[in-house]
C-alpha cells in the first residue's frame, strides 16, 4: 500500500496530456543533475528540460513529484498538437518511485512488502491493463489512469516468480555496509503517470457524502466486473499480481500484529474508555474480550475471505481501496466525467466486497452510514456489479445477498484486525485528535465516533461467525 498522497500519485484518463503553449507562469527551467529525461522522455520524445513543482512527498512506501516538462510538439510523436510544430510546451507529468535504499530502516518483512507493491503496480499496468483493455467495454477504459512507462528491477532481493505473500522470505541483505550499497545502489522501480490537478476537474476528499461514495463504489464495481469469471484472466492476476489481494491481508502482514493483538486492544480498550457517550460500548462485556476474539477468529476469517482464483466470486480486487484513491469529478465537471481509481500495487484476487468494506471506512462518518446509509452504499454496489457483470456477460447474473453480505461481514471483521494490530496499539485520543484532519488516515484512525461505531458492528459480526464455528 503506498500510502503518498493520492492525488500525487495519479494520472488523467488515457487521453493526450494537457498542454499549454509558453509563456506560463511556472518558476524558471532548470534541467536536474540526476537526469530524468531518459523517463521523461517515454511520454515526451521532444524533450528539453524540466523542473520538480513543488516540494514533492516522501512517505512510507514511496517518493514522488510532480514534474513540469518542456517539451517541442515537433519531437512528439505521441501528440496530435493543433498549434504550431516548432512550438514549445509545457506538460505536467508525475513520477512515482520506489529506491530501495531508501528502506533499510524497516525490516526486512516490511521493506520486502514495500519493494513488493511496486512490483505489483508496475506488472498491473503494464500487463493486466492492456488485457482488462482489450476484452472489455470504454468505461472501464476511463476510470483507470495512463501510466507512459513502468519498471522495476529487484534482482538480487526478490526473485520474479516469488509469491507477493511470501512475508517468510529470508533477507538478503549483506550485513557489511558496503555491500549492501552497493546491492541497493539501483534497485527499486518506478512509473510515469499523468498528474491531475484540481484544473483538470477532478478532486479528492475524505470523509465523503454518501452520493460521493456510491459513484466510488461503482466505480470499482466496473473494476471488479472486468475480470469476473474470466478464468485465464484471474489465473494471470494470481500468477502475476497476487493470490491474495489487499495492503491488509493476514498473509501479507509482519506476524507481530496477530502476535500482539490482544495486548494492543488493552492499550486501546483502556486509552478510549469513559472518553465520552460513545465510548461506552468499549464496557460490554463482548467487547471487552475483542482482542481475544479477533485473535482468535483471524486465520478463519482470513482463510473464508480468500478465494481461490477459480472460485465463484473470486475477481481482481483493487487491494486499498480508500477514498484517497479515488478522483471525483468536480461539480464543474462534464456529467459524463467517472471517478478514477488511482494506485494499484494491492492489487490480486479476491472479494470484491472487500474493497466495499474498506472504503466506507475510509470514506463515511458513522452518522452517514446511520439510518439506512450503509445498506444504501452496499446495495448501490451491489446493483452496480450485477449490472456490469451481465453486460459483459450477456446474460443476466446476479450475486446472492446472503452470499454477498457473509463476505462483507468477513471483510470488516478482517480490517479490523489489521487496524488494531497496525496502528490501535498506540493509538490515544491525542493521536486521533492530531490525525483528524489527515485525509490520507482511514477514519477509522483519526475519528472516535467512527471508531466505536466500527467497533459495535465488528462485535455483532464476529458472533456471527463465532457461532458458525461451533455449529
């Protein structure tokens, strides 16, 4: 999971990029010592030089930066510019990358899942792009963002047909520090993606209104309905991508948030409760055992809510699937505008309704999703899918509620899981108050109401399967 701003790590539709003619009121060009042109020149074969805008965002599992082009329309090969050839340009591209000496400081269990998601990313868009492309109708086609160029070289650290889950793989970094220089010196990868900003139409928030979400989520259903049932299409996204799609699949985490879980709910449970009225489910005695309960239920819930590649409902999922990683289109916007879905580096087979369960965490505050809100989210999806997939399909389908609502149980009860092993252990009422206005955290993280309301559901769906158990 990337977890740099979204909107830094996205592209338009796969329309030509946006260019404008000098003069403009960017800062002076200058060409950067560490050369980008070579990638650079992938989307713009006339190019001279270029600058970074802005400060650029470095975060957890990737870098990126906006860079400002100029470029000659006549070296262009791959723009139909109606103004003069010889004239000069500006376009805006985006790189996202991944050095991998720039991760030493993790472990090698979470630097491997780091280099492992740009690897992901970097097959997705060169490789199951093209096919989702070529079998499927023109929504899908603007809803998924140009990347011009993706590459990764991790040879030496992770051999190419080593399974993204495979969190056991011993490390292979030399301990003498000249050696792992220079093993690391130019591993990594990265891509060149269409910027998009707010001038193009589109925009980012979280939290988001209910209508807001439901265009995400059938957005994503779109996404999910392109590979449904196209079994050498899955087989490839399982081989390729990942058998288990999602940033937070049980298999793909550092075992010490499993090991950890009940003391991490204590630390949490004891930081929260008495707060205020809504902390008081934290008191029910159901509650109270939560981190037991989880712990206890986690390699069953992960093993239902991962599908084999040729299950019935198994697809490709999108993997982190928050409200950041979504564009929206303004209100200013042409009608006709979708969402763009951004950042694909979780993703691999499994429920689509997972994606489901973790964007309305990210996206919707709990009085949003009170009084019918969520069954309206899930339904809209639902719907949505069913519609897709008989498009497609030619013939009507449709997925079973009971079946559909079972997954979605699953999935929440499972992200639950990966929060309170990942970020509840220390997480106080002044740490939720910092993030509260961090549009990147999932609310989950940074809003105490919906927190416990998340909280009271999961307590309500892990009996469910509790008793499924002992049946």
């Amino acid at each position: 999971m990337f977890t740099l701003l979204a909107l830094l790590f996205t592209c338009q539709t796969a329309e030509g990029l946006s260019s404008s003619s000098l003069p403009s009121q960017a800062a002076k060009m200058t060409t950067d010592p560490n050369d980008l042109k070579p990638i650079l020149s992938h989307a713009l074969p006339g190019i001279i030089s270029y600058e970074h805008v802005g400060d650029g965002v470095k975060q957890a599992n990737a870098e990126g930066s906006r860079i400002l082009s100029r470029h000659s329309s006549s070296l262009s090969e791959k723009y139909d510019d109606e103004c003069d050839k010889d004239a000069i340009l500006e376009t805006e591209l985006f790189l996202k990358r991944v050095a991998a000496k720039a991760y030493t400081h993790k472990s090698w269990t979470d630097m491997r899942r780091t280099l492992v998601y740009a690897r992901t990313e970097v097959r997705f868009y060169n490789e199951i792009v093209p096919l989702l492309l070529a079998s499927n109708d023109d929504m899908l086609r603007r809803q998924i963002p140009k990347c011009f160029h993706a590459t990764y070289d991790l040879s030496g650290l992770i051999e190419e047909d080593s399974l993204t889950t495979d969190a056991s793989q011993p490390s292979p970094l030399p301990e003498d520090e000249e050696q792992l220089n220079a093993l690391l010196a130019t591993k990594g990868g990265h891509m060149l993606l269409e910027s998009l900003s707010p001038s193009h139409g589109y925009y980012q928030d979280s939290p988001i209104a209910l209508q807001q979400s439901l265009a995400c989520l059938k957005a994503v259903a779109e996404l999910h309905a392109s590979a449904w049932g196209d079994k050498p299409l899955l087989k490839q996204i399982n081989d390729r991508l990942s058998s288990a799609g999602g940033s937070y699949h049980l298999q793909f985490r550092n075992p010490k948030e499993l090991q950890n879980m009940v003391s991490s709910w204590e630390l949490f449970r004891g930081n929260f409760v008495g707060l205020n009225e809504k902390t008081k489910i934290l008191e029910k005695e159901s509650v109270v055992r939560l981190g037991q309960r989880v712990y206890d239920m986690a390699e069953y819930v992960s093993k239902e809510l991962t599908p084999k590649w040729d299950d019935e409902y198994a697809t490709l999922v999108h993997g982190d699937y928050k409200a950041m990683n979504v564009f929206l289109p303004s209100d200013d916007a042409a009608d006709d505008k979708p969402p763009i879905m951004i950042d694909f580096s979780c993703a691999g087979i499994g429920y689509g309704i997972s994606d489901v369960g973790m964007h309305i965490c990210h996206a919707n505050l709990a009085e949003d999703l009170e009084n019918g809100g969520e069954e309206e989210l899930l339904e809209g999806y639902l719907t949505a899918l069913e519609e897709a997939v008989s498009r497609r399909k030619g013939e009507s389908w449709t997925y079973p509620r009971d079946v559909a609502l079972r997954h979605y149980q699953l999935a929440c009860i499972d992200y639950l899981r990966f929060i309170l092993g990942r970020f509840w252990r220390t997480a106080t009422p002044e740490s939720f108050e910092k993030k509260k206005a961090s549009k990147n955290t999932t609310l989950i993280n940074r809003n105490v109401d919906a927190a416990m309301a998340f909280i009271e559901k999961v307590d309500k769906y892990l009996e469910v399967f509790e008793q499924e158990i002992k049946a």
